[in-house]
C-alpha cells in the first residue's frame, strides 16, 4: 500500500506542477496581450494628439494673415486719407498757385484721357492674377527698401513687399535685404490700380519648416535602437510622457515602460522639465519608443518554498519498485479517475 501511495503522491505532484506551469505560461500571454493592446492605444492616441497639435499650429497662422491684412488695408486708407489732407492743405494755403494747379491738373487728364481706360487684355497682368489664383513661388530680386517694406520689379512693373511679409519672422533691418534674391507668392494684383503686392513668409516658412525635418530626420537616423540617452520631460499624458532628446526630436515613454512597479498616471512619478535617462527599444515611421524600465535591475521572482516533510525526489529509495512488476491492461475507453488508474495495477 506505501508503493501505492507513493504513486499517488507522485501523480499528483506531476499535475499540480503541469498546472503551475500552465498557469504562469497563460499570466505571461496575458500580461503581453495586454502591453501590446495598451501600446497600440498609445499610437492611436499619439496620432490623433499630433493631429491636434497641427491644428493649433495653424489657426495662430491664419489669424496673424487675418490681422495683416486688416493692418495693410488699414495702412492703405490712413496714406489715401493723409495724401487727400494733404492736397487740401496745399490748395487752402497757396491760391496763389491756383492756376499752376489747374494747369497741372489739366495735363494729367490730358494724359488720362491719351492714354485711355487700362487695358483688360494686359499679358503682364493676365500673368500676375495667374500667379495669384495658383499661389506659384517665383524668385525675385529686392530692389529698394522703404517705409513698411521693400520694393522688387516683377517684368518692369514696381511690386511691394511688406515688411510683415518678408521674411518667416520679423525683420529688423529692411536694408540687410537690399540685393538679396528672395522666393515670393502674389497676395494682391490690382489691375486697375496697378498695384502688385508680394509675400515671401509662406516660401520662407516652408523652407524653415522643410530645413527643421531634414535636421530631425537626421538626428532620428543617428539615434540607434539599445542605446541610452538623456532628455527631458516634455509634456505628461495619461498613456506616457514625452521625452524631448535635442534637435527636435522625441520619444514616447509609455506608462507601461516607466517601471516594474505599477503606475497608474505618469504625473505620479514624473513631472515636465525633469532630466531623465532613457533607453531606446524601438524605431517606427519617425516615432521613437523609450523605456526607463529597461535599465532598472528586474526583480527576482519568489522561490517556491521546499517541502521538508519528506525527503527529495531523487534521495528517496527505489530498489523495491524495479523487483516489483506493475502491469496496466488496455481498455475500451480511457478513464481518468482515481479508482480507474488503481483498478488495473496489480501489486
């Protein structure tokens, strides 16, 4: 009966450590499903915030191009005004010039009328509203600077650019720009009043813009994955932090990645602007994934406890079971319980 006994212990001791096994085996995909669900959610996320973030990006731009124009327009009627003030001065203070004016005058209608309405079939006009409907660049050269701005001839007609128009940011010293070829869009072709107006912030940010991916293309390239680096804590979301690495350049930390201990917001234990070392463990389309995990030591998993109440396995005695013949008849249909398995076993 001790044989038996034996047997059964030893079954049971195969099952339960078959089970253990199984069990941590499905722990683990569990815990792995569940970073590559979270991770996934985290992509989503940073796609629809990067969405946002071009949004508001660009509502600032259009309300300054509103403001612009509604400051040149204001500048255009404040010049008519002062240029008409200007002319009733001239005419209340000197009437002894009357005639001289009159004179003058007559000669520019002269002029007008010999000259004739503007021309509505004018190829050089026809060209500039072309370029405004498309927004074309062209290249031009910056003749003069004056008051607001500076002066370019585009096909011998005098175009004006606006110092808020000049350039991707302010422009301190218009004269700097005298002689420099620049790339510009139309903004205004007035045929009739043979006003052409240009803009050379759009090429300029464009260039600025395409001049900052290039640098951050490079920098992303240089970055190798394994390697540790130093950054800082740019923002905090609820799925990560970001981690601002130089020249443009960033990473995600996801929460998941922070440390072995549970965290449940990263503003529990990060806060922006702290300096923090970081590994790289991925790189994808642009996107660099970080962990501080990864260089902590990881914890050592509890050792299952020894039973002292028996001796081990392969200290104990088994002489006896190899004079003994044990021997398991084939039936029918398999059983599995106890009394089956012991039905068969003759002692």
């Amino acid at each position: 009966m001790s044989e038996v006994k034996e047997k059964i212990e030893e079954v049971k001791e195969e099952v339960t450590e078959k089970a253990e096994k199984i069990k941590e085996a499905v722990a683990e995909k569990v815990e792995e499903a569940k970073e590559a669900i979270a991770e996934k959610a985290a992509e989503v996320q940073d796609t629809v915030a990067e969405k946002v973030e071009e949004i508001k990006e660009a509502a600032p731009e259009k309300v300054e191009e509103i403001k612009e124009a509604v400051a040149e327009k204001a500048e255009e009627i404040k010049e008519a005004a002062a240029e008409k003030v200007e002319k009733v001065k001239a005419k209340v203070s000197a009437p002894a010039k009357a005639d001289e004016s009159m004179e003058s005058l007559s000669d520019e209608l002269e002029k007008s009328l010999k000259a004739g309405p503007p021309r509505d079939d004018d190829p050089v006009w026809d060209k500039f509203e072309q370029l405004l409907a498309d927004k074309t660049p062209f290249d031009v050269k910056i003749d003069s600077a004056v008051k607001g701005g500076v002066v370019a001839f585009v096909d011998e007609v005098r175009a004006f650019i606006p110092a808020s128009q000049l350039a991707a940011g302010y422009v301190e010293n218009l004269e700097e720009y005298k002689g420099k070829t620049i790339t510009v869009t139309v903004i205004t072709a007035d045929r009739t009043g043979k006003k052409l107006v240009l803009s050379g912030r759009d090429a300029a940010r464009k260039a600025l813009r395409a001049e900052r991916e290039e640098k951050r293309a490079q920098a992303i390239e240089a970055i190798e994955v394994d390697s540790v680096l130093e950054g800082k804590i740019e923002s905090l979301k609820d799925y990560g932090a970001f981690v601002d690495l130089g020249d443009g350049v960033n990473g995600l930390i996801h929460v998941s990645q922070i440390s072995y201990k549970r965290v449940e917001k990263p503003a529990d234990v990060l806060k922006e602007g702290q300096t923090v070392k970081v590994k790289v463990i991925g790189k994808k389309d642009g996107k660099i994934s970080l962990s501080m995990k990864a260089l902590e030591e990881a914890p050592k998993r509890p050792e299952r406890p020894e039973r002292s109440d028996r001796p081990e396995r392969e200290d104990r005695p088994r002489g006896r079971r190899k004079e003994e013949s044990v021997e398991y008849t084939e039936k029918e249909k398999a059983s599995t319980s106890l009394a089956d398995l012991l039905s068969d076993i003759k002692l």
